[in-house]
C-alpha cells in the first residue's frame, strides 16, 4: 500500500520514462487480475441466478396462473435475502 507506482529514475531521461511506463502497465495488469478475481464470481452467480428465476418462471407460467402468481411472490422475498446476505 506504501509502495509508489512511478519510480523516480536517475539515468538518461528516455530510459527512465520507459521503465517508469513498464513498471505502471505491471502494476495495473497485476490490481486488475486482483480485481477480476473477486469480481468474476460475483457477476457470474447474479448472472446465472436471474437466468434461473426466468426459466422457472416461464415453466411455471405456463402450467397455471395460481401458481405463477405464488412462485413470484416466493422467489421476490427469497431472492432479496439472499441478495441481503450477499451484500
């Protein structure tokens, strides 16, 4: 957290920018894999979970009315608590 992302060069001005250039583009390579690494199973499962609450819906749409009406009433305050524990 303390190290800087530009390092001060002292040599031919030319190098220096090109070092200072490469290290930057590691450092930002290297937070955005971090990044991606929480981030990606995040979006995947809210992803996947709205695709599953569509498909179930569409199923249970077309058996009847009644129970469309109790899966959407289900599935508002099941999928908020989860969504609750989540966050």
């Amino acid at each position: 957290m303390e190290e800087r992302l530009l390092r001060e060069g002292s040599d031919a001005e030319g190098q220096s920018n090109n070092r200072e250039s490469i290290y930057l583009r590691t450092k930002v390579w290297s937070e955005v894999n971090k990044m991606w690494r929480i981030a990606l199973p995040s979006s995947l499962f809210r992803m996947t979970s709205f695709g599953s609450i569509i498909v179930a819906q569409a199923f249970i749409g077309h058996s009847s009315e009644l129970g469309l009406a109790a899966y959407a009433l289900l599935q508002s305050t099941f999928i908020r608590f989860l969504y609750g524990l989540m966050v």
